[in-house]
C-alpha cells in the first residue's frame, strides 16, 4: 500500500481534481489536489478535516436527474460497504464562480477503496471529472443540429446553457469537416453545412434531406463497400478510410471517411458519417516524408550520436549511432534515465550540468568530456554538448549531441609519449560553476572551482583577487573582454591562464551567460569555468611540433554520401568539395564517377568487399581504407563507413556513409616513430623539464631517454617529478648553476661544464647544454637538456696542466737556483784572474769548489723533478 503522504504527493500535480477522504469520520476531507482547488474555487484551509457533505450540502442531496434516484453519499457508502470502486454520474451541479456567479457543471465521480497491509478500508480516492462538453454534445447530437435547424430550449436552462448551445451549433455547421447523423437503418436524421460537400464530392441533384436513406448519395462501386463499413461499424467498431478523386477544374484531390457508433446507456442507435478533404495534409505529408528521410538519411548517418530527453533526464530518441559511440544498445538507453549509466561521480556531475542548463531555456553546454566505464573496466570518453530546447514545441527535450573522443584522447596521449614523455596518465578535467553579481560586485564559486585555483574553500574570492590569479600576460586581454561583455557585446567564451595557489601554470575555459535588467543592461553572469590544461598544453605542443610531425589536430567534417543502389545514383555532399576539392559536390553521380576515382591497387578490394558485404543479410555496416583521388590529381589516404538500409525481404536499398581523409595521419605516425626512434636510441642523455623554475635554475624533470637511466645508473620511478638538483652535488661549480638559472630567467639557451653525481654517489664532468622550447606565442613551455659525459676528457686536461705546472717549476729552478751558484762562481774565477797570486787562489779555492757543489745539487734536482715528470 503506498502511504498516505507519497499518495498525497503524486496526486498534487494530478490533471484531473482529486480529494482524500475518511470514511471513518463523516467522510471528512483529508487532502485535495490543485486541480479540485482551482475547479471551486476555494483555498485548501477551508477544506481540510472538515466533512465532504458540510463543505458541499447540495451533493448529499438526491440528484433527481439521474436513473435510479442515487447520490454521491450513496456511491461513497457502496465504496465503504463493499471496498470496492464505484463510479457515479452525470449530475449536475452549480458552481459559484469568483465573481459571484453560478456557472452550470455536468460532473462524474470516480471513487476508489484504498486498504491497508491487513485489507481494511484506510481512505477514498474521489476524483470528480467534468464531462459538461460531452453531455452538450450529446444533447446536441439527439436534437439532430443540421443545416437552417434550431435548437428548442429547454426549460429551466440558464443563459450560460443557451450560448454554449448556440455556440455548439455555429461551430458544428462551420467546421471543417461534413457530418451526416443516421439511425442504424442509416435514415438520415441531422447533417451540417459540409456534408454535401465532402460526403457527396460532387454537384448532385440529390440533396441531404432528414428522412432520407444515405445509401441513396452513394454511388457504384462504393455503396457496396460502404454498406459493410456501416455492418462493421453496427457491432461498436470504427471504421477510416480514404478515396481519391480527379475532379474537373480542382485536379487530384483526396478525402477521408470515418464511420463511428452512436450509444445510448450503451445500446448503439445510430452512426455518424464525417468526411473531409486531406489533399493539402497529404502533399504537406508526402514533403515532410521526404524531407525527414533526407533528414534522417544525413543526420542519423553522421559520425556524431543525437539524444533527446525529458525534463526529467528519460531518453525517449536515440540515432543509429548511438550504439557505436557508446557501445551501449539502444534499447538499454530508451526509456532510460540518462545519468544511470555513467559512475555516481561522473552522473552527479552531468546533473548539476543538466539542472543549471534546465534554468536557462535555449541555453547550451559544448565541450562536455565524460567518461563512459565499459563492462571490461576500460573508459570511453565522449564529448557532448547539451541544448535546452525544452520550450521548443517541436522538439520539447534536452538535445544531446556527442562522439567518441576516445581515439582522439589516445592519441593525444600516444603524441605526448612520442614528442616528450611529458604526461605519463591523463587527468579527468573537473568543471566549476562561477555567479557574478554585477551591481553589488559579488563573486560566487562553486567548491569545483576552488579546487581548480587550488584556494581553500574558506577563502572569501572577489573579483580583484581572482585577477591577481590570471597570468600577467593575459590579464589586460581578460579585463577588456570582461568589459566587453558587462557592455552585452557577447557572452563570455573565453580561455585564460591563472596561477594556482601552489605555483602551477593552469589554463581554464570559461562560460557563461548573461542577464539584463529592462533596460538591456548586464545585471549579473553565470557560467562554468573548467580546467582543460592538458587540452590546451596537447594543441599548443602539436602546434609547436607541426614542423617535426605535420600531425592536423582539427577535426574535417566528413564527405557525407547517400547511395540509392536501385537506380545506381550516389548524391555526394558538401565534405567532397572541402575535403578532395570535387566540384561535383552537392550533386548526384553514378558509381562509375566513384571507381574512377579509386585508386586501381585497391579498386578491385573496394568493390569485392563492398559486395560481399551487401550479400550478408545479416550484415548493416560496411567500413574500408583505400586511396581517393583528389580534384588536383594526388590521391588521399581514407576511411569510410556505411550504413546498410534494407527492404522487408533484406534486399539492400541504400548505403548512406562518410569518408574521412586520414592521410596526414598516417604519414604522421610514421614521422612520430622515427622520431621517438632517434630520441631513444642517442648515446646522450636528454632530459625534458617543466618550464617552471624553483630556484637557483632547479626544475622539475618530466622525462629521461634510456641513455640518461644508463649514464647516471637511476631507475624511471627516481626521476620523473623529481628536481634537477637530484644530479648535482658538493663539488658541482655554484657559478655554473647561477649561470644555468640566469639564462632561464631570461628564457634563453645555456652550455655549462661542471660535475654532476650518479645515483651511487661516483661524480663525474658532465657538458650540459639548455635550451628552452616555445609555443607560437613565445611562452616557454618547456626546457631540453642534453647532456654528455666528459670525465675523461677533463681528467686528460688536468694531467697536461700539471705537465705544465712541473715544467714551470723545473724552468723557475733553472732561472733562479742554477743562476746563484753559477753567478758565484763566475766572480770567483774573475777574482783569480785579476790577481793570480797564490796566497789569492788558496783562498779563493774553497770558495770556488763549494759553489760547485751547490751548482751540482742543483742540477740533481732538476734532473730528479724531470724523472718525476715523465
């Protein structure tokens, strides 16, 4: 049994008035819906737990218009005696309107048991509907309203009643449509001022006539048939039908027939005849068949996957390619809630998008990356884009349109691998939601967009604060476009670069829609902001990298084709001119104009496959690569996928596909492996690093070739993320790591020799050469070293400059110490010369000899110190 409150809940929004009554007290009013307060017009309060039969005396009363004398306390008390429903009615009953007046209603009650968990009766149901317009219109029908025919009035009817009589009968007489009323011998008792016109379908001298047989306007050989439509329709069924007509001066024309029962308490009395004339709602049908398959055709074959939703998140359409983008069948998303099949994270986050884009009717998200788990554990990124066309009266929904990014992401991943091995796992992007007031200059943001600033969420941000965050170089651009939208130029679209709290360089996407007063002014904005640094850093690094790899990373729209096997036409869209530069685009050629341009190693392939393909029954897709020609002669490398429309019998119809040119691709696939083919396979060690510095020129590395792991002797794991200085040490030149961090913070390239340690500690001479890597906007993005072990050169440097220093010193001892004993010698032996006397030489010969001695100890030294040097 549902309880009474979750009872009360479903039926307050209930279309047709509701109350809940107590049969235990005096059937005394538990609650009542909008639509019975809006019917009588009189506030809840005065209702509640009083006795239905106090608040209104005239129903209790016996309606004296009704068969067998009941009431609705009698209905009420049958419900409570038996526990069963009962329905009751017509009555009719007066109703005072807010201005006083009594307005006449014909209504029928709907009283329903509700037991509790043991079977005993808890409360009544009652639901009164208003079935006025069907009891007029069977009053109407009984009086036989026709051409020139008037309606008696009734006794006792109010001027409300005779209006709406009269109303009644100008529209039946005009109304679109004939009608003709018979008994159930098909005598004609009424018929309106249509009814020659589209029953009879030509000028007859035969008019309508009450009393007359309809069988008598109809002609051979449609009376026969329409005499069993009429038998059909006397055993209470419906009978439709349609008949073409050339007429004279009119041209094709086409009408529709419907035959129903006319019931008296149930017993069938009569039939009603209505024609009318269909040929604009044909033609207008057959343009709209064809403009829908085209439609179809195009838009359920494209690449992309369509969606629509309910307000309340139900799928009630998906395209074709839904299947293939999230590999979920259709039947398992129709009818489904659409945030039920993500994880409770990731549907969290979809619903807060999906209640915030509900407030803004004609409003859109775009860019919207989520990942779809698969049963095997792995993730399916799609990308989606949501518009609110919940007020659009042809559509009604949340349009979501989407595709798998999940090759795109790859590849991404795969670039950054092969150009840097800067990112070695990829980060779900979270998404903040941001309110400004303009006039009181207040600043809201959601706990996302905290954590994407990296400020904690007790941090009172205001619009100053937030600009001191946004990198100097584009904060000027930001002011101006955010002036620019407070002016209503735009809404606000932008990409920017903040600061983090911790340091870190992030780039944010912003959205956001306005709000104006009266008066056109912007009153207040409101809108996301989301961290799509990898995105960003991944399109600024293919850019930087075009001329090493010449990899497009814009997306081309598909060359979309339609195929009509039957007649061998194939309409090429517009992609045939934007893709391979093919005048012929937007128009129809034959498939021989299609083999022209397939390149002949693979035309015999294509067109094998293409058949074999097409006898599978089974078989609703098609998908190939082969070389196309292009308009100026070169051939391009493409994919193309199809899909298979068959007749009943499986007979293939139609192939509706999309080619897409992969050619810069592939060759740049090959180019990205030779390229990661020299980088891993050099003898020196290259090191990639963030381009942010912490200090004295440190930053942190994001990736090592396999040389450096062998040069140094560290593991992958000791590496990445960590800083420079992980390689430096004592005797690494303090001089040399001022001149590397000058030239960083100039942005420029830098060589240094100096010792650098392996990870056991050894040191070694290291020749270091820095240089720093740009994006087209001259941001360093990143630095490169390579660096190249050149202990053994120093080390041979150090040995002939101690060469040197020996043979200085040896040069020093022969300029000087070899001079004094000489010098002294050379005195002493002019001496003697000058006076040969004897007493003169004896004593001079000492003198002489031991300077002789010292001249010998000297040149024993030098001989010593020479030996030492070689």
């Amino acid at each position: 049994m549902i309880p009474l409150e979750n009872f009360k809940k479903i039926l307050k929004n209930h279309p047709v008035a509701t109350l809940i009554l107590n049969p235990h007290r005096d059937y005394c009013i538990i609650d009542a819906n909008d639509a019975f307060i809006k019917a009588i017009h009189k506030p809840l309060p005065d209702l509640l737990d009083k006795p239905l039969f106090q608040v209104f005396p005239d129903l209790e009363v016996e309606n004296d218009r009704s068969a067998d004398n009941r009431s609705i306390k009698t209905a009420l008390d049958k419900v409570k005696e038996t526990k069963t429903d009962y329905i009751f009615g017509p009555i009719r009953y007066e109703i005072q309107t807010p201005k006083r007046t009594r307005q006449a209603k014909y209504l029928e009650t709907h009283s329903s048991a509700v037991l509790d968990s043991k079977g005993e009766l808890e409360y009544i149901v009652h639901a009164i509907i208003d079935i006025t317009s069907q009891v007029l219109n069977k009053n109407e029908l009984e009086q036989g309203l026709g051409e020139n025919q008037q309606v008696a009035e009734p006794e006792n009817r109010t001027k409300v009643e005779i209006e709406l009589e009269s109303n009644l009968q100008t529209i039946f007489n005009n109304s679109v449509e004939g009608f003709v009323l018979t008994d159930t011998n098909l005598k004609i008792k009424a018929f309106n001022n249509k009814a020659s016109e589209y029953i009879l379908l030509k000028d007859s001298p035969l008019k309508f006539e009450k009393g007359n047989s309809l069988l008598d306007h109809i002609e051979d050989p449609w009376k026969e048939y329409f005499k069993k439509q009429v038998d059909h329709v006397l055993k209470d069924n419906v009978a439709q039908y349609q008949k073409p007509l050339f007429m004279e001066g009119k041209g094709f024309r086409c009408f529709s027939f419907s035959i129903y029962p006319i019931k008296e308490d149930g017993v069938i009395t009569g039939v009603c005849v209505s024609g009318r004339d269909i040929t604009q709602q044909k033609l207008a049908e057959e343009r709209l068949e064809k403009s829908e398959k085209k439609f179809r055709g195009l838009i359920e074959n494209s690449s992309d996957g369509i969606m629509l939703m309910g307000e309340d998140n139900i799928v009630n359409y998906v395209s074709p390619q839904v299947d293939k983008i999230m590999g979920l069948n259709w039947e398992i998303l129709l009818d489904s809630v659409f945030v039920s099949h993500f994880d409770s994270k990731n549907a969290n986050h979809l619903n807060q998008l999906l209640d915030r884009l509900k407030q803004k009717p004609g409003s859109q998200l775009k860019n919207v990356l989520i990942p779809l788990v698969q049963e095997n554990g792995t993730a399916r990124w799609l990308e989606f884009t949501f518009s609110n066309k919940l007020n659009n009266e042809a559509l009604a929904a949340i349009v979501v349109n989407f595709r798998d990014v999940t090759i795109r992401k790859q590849s991404e991943l795969e670039l950054f691998k092969l150009n840097s091995r800067l990112i070695s796992a990829q980060k779900i992007a979270s998404l903040g939601y941001w309110e400004y007031d303009v006039l009181k200059e207040e600043l809201y943001w959601s706990d996302e967009h905290y954590a994407i600033w990296g400020w904690p969420k007790a941090f009172s941000v205001s619009f100053d604060n937030f600009l001191d965050s946004v990198y100097p170089e584009d904060r000027e651009r930001l002011v101006k476009y955010h002036k620019e939208t407070l002016a209503g130029k735009h809404q606000v679209d932008i990409v920017y670069r903040i600061i983090r709290a911790d340091g870190r360089l992030r780039y944010v996407h912003a959205l956001a829609n306005s709000t104006q007063n009266g008066l056109g002014e912007v009153v207040s904005l409101e809108g996301t902001v989301q961290d799509i640094t990898e995105r960003a850093e991944s399109e600024q690094r293919l850019i930087e990298s075009n001329e090493r790899f010449k990899l497009a990373t814009r997306a081309t729209s598909d060359a979309i084709w339609d195929y009509d096997l039957l007649h061998d036409r194939i309409f090429l869209g517009e992609g045939f001119a934007t893709l391979f530069g093919h005048e012929e685009a937007g128009t129809e050629v034959s498939s021989a104009w299609i083999t022209a341009h397939i390149h002949h190693d693979d035309l015999e392939e294509v067109w094998t496959g293409i058949g074999t393909t097409l006898a599978d029954l089974e078989a609703d897709h098609w998908h190939d690569e082969y070389l196309f020609r292009k308009a100026g002669g070169e051939y391009a490398i493409i994919i193309n996928d199809a899909v298979i429309l068959r007749d009943a019998s499986g007979k293939p119809v139609r192939m509706i596909g999309a080619m897409k040119d992969v050619t810069a691709l592939k060759i740049e696939e090959h180019r990205l492996r030779l390229f990661e083919s020299v980088i891993t396979n050099t003898t020196d060690a290259v090191l990639i690093t963030s381009p942010e510095v912490v200090v004295d020129g440190d930053l942190s590395i994001i990736y090592a070739n396999p040389a450096f792991y062998k040069m140094t002797g560290f593991a992958k794991e000791e590496i990445l993320g960590k800083r420079t200085s992980i390689i430096t040490g004592p005797d690494t030149d303090p001089s040399k790591l001022e001149k590397l961090g000058a030239a960083i913070a100039e942005g420029e390239s830098c060589s240094v020799e100096t010792v650098f340690y392996k990870r056991n500690g050894e040191s070694y001479w290291g020749s270091l050469g820095m240089a720093p890597v740009r994006d087209e906007t001259g941001v360093v993005k990143n630095y490169i070293a390579i660096c190249r072990d050149i202990t053994s050169s120093v080390n041979y440097i150090k040995e002939i400059e101690e060469q040197n220093k020996k043979l200085m010193d040896i040069a020093w001892v022969q300029s000087h110490l070899v001079r004094a004993p000489l010098s002294r010698i050379l005195g002493l032996v002019n001496l003697i010369t000058m006076d040969p006397k004897r007493e003169t030489i004896d004593e001079l010969l000492p003198l002489l000899f031991q300077s002789a001695l010292d001249l010998d100890e000297v040149i024993k030294e030098i001989v010593r110190k020479t030996q030492n040097l070689t």
